[in-house]
C-alpha cells in the first residue's frame, strides 16, 4: 500500500517539465535533441535587471521578506497596472508569490471549496486542472478546437455556468494556443459574468506582452465585474526570468489578505533579490519587452510557413504568446516500423525517438488531438526542428 495521500497519487505530474526532462536525459546521453517542448524564453534576463539583483546583494539585502512584497516592488506593480492597462489597484490590492503558479494556486486554494465547480476552457494550461484538484474542486471543460482559434463563445460560457460554479479560470494570449481575446469578445464574456455574481474570474495575463496584433486587454477593465476578477501576471515569460519565480495577483483587498494568509503558511514571501529584479524590471521601462517579443514575432511567421507546408497538420496563426497548437488527428492510427501511433502523446514520444525533437502532447492540456509546439528557440533550431518533424511525419503510413 502507498504511503502516499490520495491528493499526491491523484495529481498528475506536469506533463511540460515531464517532456523537458524526457529531452534532457536524451541529450544528456548525447544525441542532439531540439527542445519545442518548454515554454520558456531563450533569451538571457536583460542586463539593468541583474545589475539590480548583484546590487542588492551588495546591500545585504538578503533578509526574509513581507509575505506579500516589498512595498517598492508592489507600488512598481501598482503603477504598471494603472500606465500599461489603464486599471486602479491600491498597493494592497497586489500579493507578489513565488511565481504566477503560485498565484494561481493560491487563487485556487482560497476561492475553491470542495465540489464546488471551475469553469476552464480546453486547451488550458497544464497546471490549472491540477490545482483545481488540490483545492478538491470539480473542473468543469469547455471545448474549443483550431477552427473556431480555440476561444469560447459567449454562448458556450453561459451553458456552462451552474449554481456551483464558482471560478472560470483562463489565459489570453494562451498557453497553449497563442489566441487571444479581443476587447469585444472580452466584453462579451463579461456580460454573461454580469449576470452571475457568484462566479470569480482567474485572468492568467503571463503572455499579456507577447501579443502580435494588437495591444493588450484584460477582462478586468470592465468595472461591473472587476471585483471578482483576479489578475495573473509575471516576469517570467515578459523579462526571461523564468529561474528567478516571481509573479504577482492583483485583486480585491479581501482576496489579497486570504492569498497573503495561504502564502504565510507555504513559502513566505519571495526570494528577496527576486524582488529587487522585479523592481528594476518595471521601473526600467518596456525597450527589452519589445525586443524580445520583435524577435517572436519573426519566429511566429517563420514556423507558421513551415508547418502550413506538412499536410497533416492543421494549423491556425496564433496571435500571442509563443506556441503553435496543431490538430494532429490526421496521424492516429498510422505506423511506422510496426509501431502505430493512438494518440498525441504517443505521436510526442515518436517525434522525440525518431526527430529528436521534443513537444508536448496536447491530452495534458485538456485536448487529446493535439500537439504543443514552443518556438522559444533560435531560428536555425526551428528550421531544423520543422524540417525533422516534417520526415518523422512523412515515414508514417
Ligand atoms: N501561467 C501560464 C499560462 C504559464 O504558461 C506559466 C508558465 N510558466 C505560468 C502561469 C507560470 O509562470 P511562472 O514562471 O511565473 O510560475
Ligand atoms: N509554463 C511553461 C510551459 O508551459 C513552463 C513549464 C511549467 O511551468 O510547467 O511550458
């Protein structure tokens, strides 16, 4: 019998990192493996940031923190939220955690009461349906599919919502999709959220500015609900600073002094040189932002001409973040080898074996017919990487 709880055996593991680590034991044995399969920038932490962090140092600034942020850090918050997104929050409205997953869970673990219903789009990010099991909750999907650019109607949303929802929880620009909400659409949602005050609202902004078309909008500048959205965002995927974990919630008071409380039990507050970077990031400004998201946005196009040119796959353009999400149904059922391809997870680990290139299955994002491409990575590995796949794809019959 396990020692384990039943919370820990019934989680599933994160099927991201477990590609990653798949990718990286390959190529650890020395074969030459292209990673597609984690979200997470390529380019270096810009250099006025770590300046800040090696400073702080320097301070000693090397104490245990407030749980929820150092002022300075939560007021640069404050004011990003009011310059970039025309939204007023107080400094106590922001929590800063140890990541935006922690935001989430902690979003999740003090919103959510056992049974009771979150409401997710598919595909939705790994983590969410996980989190929502921690907080025992029942997750409720959505379906969408590449046709309809994977995003819900205003129609689907309100079939969906019951007297037990009690959270929808999505991302714009999404993780995995790259789609993105209009303000119109968003304002569409909103209305059907007007006319059900008991359902909270997750809004994961992480890839607010990676965003090719257009500029940003939150569901949480419509002021009839704004009360009962909780904002996600980050410095991870905006600055590179995946390693440093840093994100932040911005909500209603009452819900910041609960994931202030959860958070006090947990971890505390973040790594305090995290928080002088997160600091140094907002206070200097959006020219390394749009270099980098220029740098995106050319590898967008590029992997979007080559993948359009595989058949099988059906692919739409994605209008943020810095995935490509292709139906690949066309595949199931195939072989090569003597090995037949069922699913899009088997399809994944066929492309690591026979490709050497690593991506993710799309059933851990809630849509089974899919893969999950990442193109955070050097144009010539995503030539090579494309060119890969396009063969390992052509060798099934
Ligand atoms: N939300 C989404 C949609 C993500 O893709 C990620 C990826 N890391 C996160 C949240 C968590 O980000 P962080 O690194 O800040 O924990
Ligand atoms: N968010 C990234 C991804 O989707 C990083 C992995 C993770 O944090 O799970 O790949």
């Amino acid at each position: 019998m396990s020692a384990l709880s039943d919370r820990i055996n019934n989680l599933s593991e994160s099927q991201t990192i477990k590609m990653a680590k798949l990718g990286r034991e390959l190529a650890a044995k020395g074969v030459d493996v292209i990673s597609l399969s984690f979200g997470e920038p390529d380019f270096h932490t810009p250099e006025y940031i770590k300046d800040a962090a090696k400073q702080a140092m320097d301070d000693n600034f090397t104490y245990y923190t407030p749980v929820a942020g150092y002022p300075e850090l939560r007021k640069a918050i404050v004011k990003k939220l009011k310059d970039e997104n025309d939204l007023d929050y107080d400094v106590t409205d922001i929590v800063v955690s140890t990541g935006a997953k922690q935001a989430i869970a902690n979003a999740v673990l003090c919103l959510v009461n056992p049974g009771e219903e979150v409401i997710i789009p598919t595909p939705y990010w790994v983590s969410y349906s996980e989190v929502v099991k921690l907080a025992e909750g029942k997750s409720v999907f959505i379906k969408t599919t590449v046709e309809q650019n994977f995003k819900i109607t205003p129609e689907q949303l309100e079939a969906a919502i019951t007297p037990k929802s009690k959270l929808f929880m999505f991302s714009s620009p999404s993780n995995p999709t790259g789609s993105l909400y209009s303000k119109s659409e968003l304002e569409a949602l909103a209305k059907v959220f007007e006319r059900h005050p008991h359902v909270y609202i997750l809004s994961d902004e992480i890839y607010e500015h990676l965003n090719y078309v257009d500029k940003h909008e939150t569901i949480a500048q419509f002021d009839s609900i704004k009360d009962r959205v909780v904002i996600i965002n980050g410095f991870s995927k905006a600055y590179a600073m995946t390693g440093w974990r840093i994100g932040y919630t911005a909500s209603t008071k009452e819900l910041a002094s609960a994931f202030d409380k959860m958070q006090g039990q947990i971890t505390s507050g973040t790594c305090s040189i995290t928080q002088r970077a997160g600091t140094a990031a907002y206070n200097g400004g959006l020219a390394a932002v749009l270099e980098m998201r220029e740098a995106f946005k050319k590898r967008r196009d590029l992997v979007h001409s080559l993948l359009t040119e595989i058949d099988g796959l059906k692919v739409n353009l994605p209008e943020g973040a810095f995935y490509f999400f292709p139906d690949v149904t066309s595949y199931f059922g195939k072989a090569f080898n003597g090995k037949t391809i069922n699913d899009a997870d088997e399809l994944s680990i066929y492309l690591l074996e026979e490709a050497h290139v690593a991506v993710v299955g799309g059933d851990s994002f809630g849509a089974p017919e899919y893969i999950r491409l990442s193109y955070a990575a050097a144009e010539d590995k995503l030539v090579e990487a494309v060119k890969r796949i396009k063969r390992a794809l052509e060798q099934l019959k």
